[in-house]
C-alpha cells in the first residue's frame, strides 16, 4: 500500500502508440529531455506533464462519452477503490484525463479529441494546428477556449488508464504521475517541441530496451519498466484489450543507498 501522496503535484502522461511496418507489432513515441533539463536531464520519456488548475474547467465542459462508451465517472470508479489512488473523485479524474490530452498536445502535436460529427480530428491543416500548438505554448490561448472554438471534445475512450507511479520518497523532484495509452489518430503525425524536448522519436519496445542495456537511450525506471511490459505483447489490439481491464495498484519504488531504484517487490512487479 502507498502512503499519503495528495500533497505531491499530480501529472499525466500519455504513452502515444501506433502500430508498426515491421515485424515487430507497434511502437512507442518518446521524448528526448534536453541535457539542462531540471528533472531527468538527457531521459527519454514519454509525452506529459503537471496538473493545472485550468484542467478541472475544461474537464466539465469538453469531456463527453460517446454513445454507448466509457465516461469519466466509470473510469474513476474503475480505479477509486484501489489503495492510495490520488484521484480524490470524479472530477480530478476528469482533469487528469483533460491534462495527458493537453501536454501530448503540448508536447508531441499529437490532438486526440473528437470533432462534432464524432470522428476523430485529423489535424489536416498542419499550418493551422501548427499555430494553434505555439499559441497555447505560450499562453496566448487557453486550451478549453480552443476546445470550444473549434468545437471539439475529448471522450474518455480515447485513453485508456494504465498505471500509476509515484516518485521515491527519496528523490528530490516528485511526481504523482498517472500514466494513460492513446493511439495516434489517423492523419496526425507526432513532433517534438524543441522549446522543451531535444528530440522525440518512434521506436518499439524491444529496440528501445536494447538501446536502453547499450547505453544509448537512457531512461528512468519508470520508462524501462512499461517497455518490458510493452515487449510481452504480440499486437496493439491485445495490448489494450488488457489495458481496458489491468489492475492499476499505485507504485511507489525505494532508493538503494547509491541512489538508483531498487528493484520492485516481486508482488509489485507482476501486477502493475
């Protein structure tokens, strides 16, 4: 069980996936943290960022369940009952959703959200959304008003929760950090912000653990350990089929005396 976390800052992260041309099955789109970076400097990471107060209006506005799917409520009722989930009700639930959509966005350009017929929005216009991405990373432009000006919504079948990991107690930085999958719309194309991120690419889970045990894509263990978990799956549709209905018990990993992780109890780390 974990112990008190609602004081820590909440964020969201969006595992961005899509399937592969190759043999292997899909890939993982991660993020390059630049060297100067405060936290983390030189990881890969997946797309995210922290909880804003904003989040919460834009959750009761623009989240909307399509017909007969999954809504906020039921996602939170999904995970609430599990020990020292940090989603307190519903309506952080909603936000946490409004976040991970809003910092991939952010961050990689990728918009998962429905346009008013229902569809997805394939972000056809590259200029257009290329502006709009700048605007709101510069603060010109809130993302619910964008939301609301293009009449798009954000349905929660979109991104699936998945985990949920929490900093060391030990660490100097820490995050209440809740991880979701999203696959990447027809039509879009994911890009790095090079005003925080050094790099972004795609890559799939076993070439990025092979990188990874060479030395050439650092990453914390956090990253390592959703890639080992990502390997064990055959296709995309079998990793989210288990994803839709997986255990989602919070993770909170100790420091060993020379600073690094240690390794996660054995109950622990098969059922995350």
């Amino acid at each position: 069980m974990v112990g008190e976390t609602r004081a820590l800052p909440r964020a969201a992260s969006v595992v961005l996936l899509r399937e592969a041309e190759g043999e292997e099955p899909f890939e993982v789109y991660m993020l390059r943290r630049p060297d100067s970076a405060r936290f983390a400097p030189g990881a890969y990471s997946f797309p995210g960022g922290v909880l804003d107060a904003p989040d919460y209006d834009v959750a009761s506005t623009s989240i909307h369940a399509l017909p007969g799917g999954m809504t906020v409520t039921a996602t939170h009722r999904r995970v609430e009952a599990l020990p020292g989930f940090a989603a307190p009700d519903s309506a952080t639930t909603g936000a946490l959703i409004v976040c991970a959509v809003r910092e991939l966005f952010e961050e990689a350009g990728v918009l998962i959200v429905r346009e008013e017929g229902g569809g997805l929005l394939p972000l056809d216009n590259e200029a257009r959304w290329a502006a709009a991405r700048e605007d709101l990373l510069a603060g010109v432009l809130p993302f619910g008003r964008l939301l609301r000006e293009e009449n798009l919504t954000i349905a929660p079948d979109d991104l699936i929760y998945f985990a949920h990991w929490i900093t060391p107690e030990a660490s100097r930085i820490r995050f209440d950090t809740h991880f979701f999958l999203g696959v990447l719309p027809p039509g879009q194309g994911a890009t790095h912000w090079a005003g925080e991120m050094a790099a972004g690419e795609w890559l799939t889970p076993r070439v990025g653990l092979t990188r990874h045990a060479r030395g050439g894509l650092p990453m914390l263990p956090v990253q390592t350990k959703h890639l080992e978990r990502f390997a064990q799956f055959d296709s995309l549709a079998a990793l989210l089929d288990h994803a839709r209905t997986k255990a989602v018990p919070p993770v909170l990993p100790t420091l060993n005396p020379d600073g690094r992780e240690a390794t996660l109890p054995e109950e622990v780390a098969a059922c995350w």
